[in-house]
C-alpha cells in the first residue's frame, strides 16, 4: 500500500482538497443570510456542499486507483451517457436563471452540462490519441469527432447555458491544438468557428444578453439595473484591502451581492480575507492548472497527456471566466469558480478529475522509476592496450 501512496502526485492531492475545505468554509460565510431570507436554516448551503463533497472524495479515490487507459474501452458509453443527459434535461429538465439546465433524479438534482465537460475532455483525448498516425489528414483525422463535438455543445447551447457552452468550446479548442494538428487545419477550424458564431449570433441577441455585456463593460451607466451586481462586485473588492474585513464580515453579501456563494464568491473572499485571501486562491488554481500541463508533458502515452492537458484546461479556463466575470473582464455568465463556489455537479465533477490526473501522474512515475536497459557493448580486444601514446599490456 505504502508502495502505491508513494507514486502520488501530492501537489495534485492537498491543493484541491485545501481549495475545496476552504470553498465550503467561504460558502457557509457567503450563504448563511441568504439561506435565511430564502426560508432555509442558516446551514442549508454547507450541508449540501458537504454531502457533494463527500461523494466527490468517493470519486477521488475510485479514479486515483481506476487505470485512466481504462476510459478508452469505455468511451462510447461515456459519451452516449452525456447525450443522453443533455436529451433528458431538454425534455424534463427543471428551470432556473432562465435556463433548463437541471435534472432531478429522485432527490438528486444534477447539471449534465457539467458532467459534458469531462465527457468531452475523454472523447476528444481518446478519438485524437487513435487518430496520430493520420492527424495531419483534415477529412479524416480531425474533422469526424468535432461533429459530434458540435451537437453536444448545440444541445447545450438550447438550453440556454452559454457559460458552460464556452468553456467547453475552449477546452475542445486546446485538446484539439495539443493533439498535433497542422497550423493550417488549425486556422481553418477558427474561421469555420468564426463563421458559425457570425450565423449564430442574430438568432442568440436578446436584451438580456445585451445587458451583460452594457452591465460589464459600461456599469456605471446604469447603476441600478444593468450594471448594479458588478458595482456591488467592486465595492466588496474594493473594501478588502490587503488583509479584508475579517471571515464572517462581508456586508455586500447582505443582500447587495448577486450570487454571493456562487458566482461572485470570489468577491466576498475579497472582502473578508483581502488581497491575502485572493492570492491564495489564484496561486493554488495556477499550481494546479501548471502541474497538469506538467504532467501531460512528462507522459509518453498520448491519451493520457491529452487527457491532463484536457482536464488543466477545463480548471484554468473556468476560473479565468469567473474572475473575468467578477471584475468586470468578462460579462456575467453564471460560472462557478473551480472549487471554491457552492456547486454539487461542479464539484464532483472536479474532484473525479482530479483523481484522473492523480493517476496519470502516477503512471508517469512508475514509468521514471523503471530500470532504464543497458545495452552492453563488447570490450574490444585492444582496448587497454595504449594509454596516451604508451602501450599497456593487457
């Protein structure tokens, strides 16, 4: 067993799990007074956080142990699984924020969308790593998977859940640029993404959605309407300072903060912890973002390295939307920030991937501590025989 432990990627096993004890602290912080408005025991938010936690540790530790090649003989079920998901929520889904983005399964309440990240993380790694022996062929060796890449993310569009259908996009983009695709196939697909987004986009416009974007980048020329969940955002930035107010001590989350556990979570971290508590944060995504893309570099089998490379995106591409959307970088988009927001699915989603890297770091270094062969050449016959011009005798 000690054998075993000694091969894990430690970075990649205490960062995620301080992030995560420390999100479901920031979410009880963030929540308490909202859960109580909202008719729910103070505690509410923690509890379900906790539960989703636990079960998320149960996938850690499953997909830490579960040989990652493994996924490869399943991915036509994996995939097939998300579709079906993402069909179920379409016809049966629940409506929240002005999206069907929710399945209720008995008292279960998930999110497909979020279990079509890593699905599609899988999809594209496994597809890809078959197809290197063909990769620079466009018809055949990177067109077919961007297809159904395509419906998946269409499906998601509908709903409509435009944040995830993003992330999603990007993280296919950076699968797709690692798998050694030649620049012009890669030029091509951003045009032909260009194009369909130029289609899309009349048919996408509503007023809504034009408010994000006025609420993002022009606040303060409507503070009480478009642009008043970002100004709150800035007031609990602003206030921090470089030590904050102190856990517990948020005022904007008194009804101020949109979102105050989910999407602007990051800004009552802001104002109780400081630029202290921020950094924190960041630094510990980066690690995490940075180690993955280490791994992937240091594995020689080409799903697996596509895999970490998949899985570090999905995590630097969602917090930097986040952030963005926080500080007014971005428009709002409604999503989580890896670990730290209130989020079941999210949540375990992100720790069952973690537990995937794990155990591609892992092989990795079992693969380092191999005994390297020696291929031992015969002596030849002379070879002591002259020692700087003087003959030896051997």
């Amino acid at each position: 067993m000690l054998r075993k432990l000694k091969n894990f990627d430690f970075t990649l096993i205490i960062i995620p799990l301080f992030l995560t004890g420390f999100g479901i602290v920031m979410i009880y912080s963030a929540s308490m007074v909202l859960a109580i408005v909202e008719g729910y025991e103070s505690n509410y938010y923690l509890i379900r956080q906790l539960q989703w936690f636990i079960l998320g540790i149960a996938g850690f530790v499953f997909c830490s142990f579960f040989p990652y090649r493994n996924y490869q003989k399943l991915i036509k079920l994996i995939i097939l699984g998300v579709i079906v998901l993402l069909i179920a929520v379409r016809l049966f889904g629940d409506v929240s924020g002005n999206a069907k983005s929710w399945l209720s399964i008995g008292p279960i309440r998930i999110q497909p969308s979020e279990f079509a990240k890593l699905g599609i993380i899988m999809y594209l790694a496994s597809v890809y790593s078959k197809k290197q022996a063909y990769i620079n062929n466009f018809s055949r060796g990177v067109l077919p998977p961007l297809i159904l890449t395509a419906f998946i993310l269409g499906l998601i569009v509908l709903q409509p859940d435009i944040g995830t259908a993003s992330i999603i996009f990007l993280i296919a983009c950076s699968v797709i640029f690692s798998s050694g695709i030649r620049f012009k196939h890669l030029f091509l697909l951003i045009a032909l993404g260009l194009l369909l987004v130029a289609v899309a986009i009349p048919h996408m416009i509503t007023e809504e959605r034009i408010s994000r974007f006025t609420g993002a980048y022009q606040p303060f020329e409507d503070p009480d309407d478009d642009g008043y969940h970002l100004i709150q955002s800035y007031l609990a930035i602003g206030v921090g300072g470089l030590t904050g107010e102190g856990l517990g001590q948020s005022v904007q989350k008194l009804g101020y903060l949109f979102g105050p556990h989910t999407d602007f979570i990051m800004a009552v971290i802001a104002e109780e912890l400081g630029f202290i508590g921020v950094f924190v944060v960041i630094g510990s995504l980066a690690t995490i973002v940075l180690r993955g893309i280490f791994i992937s570099r240091k594995c020689d089998d080409s799903f697996g390295a596509l895999l970490a490379i998949g899985i570090s995106s999905m995590i630097g591409i969602q917090a930097f939307i986040n952030l963005g959307s926080a500080s007014g970088v971005l428009p709002i988009t409604g999503v989580t920030l890896p670990f730290v927001s209130y989020g079941g699915s999210s949540l375990l989603i992100l720790l069952v991937s973690m537990g995937i890297l794990n155990n591609i770091a892992r092989s990795v270094k079992k693969k380092e501590q191999e005994p390297v062969p020696v291929n031992e050449e015969p002596i030849p016959e002379n070879r002591f025989q002259y020692r700087g011009g003087t003959k030896w005798s051997s």
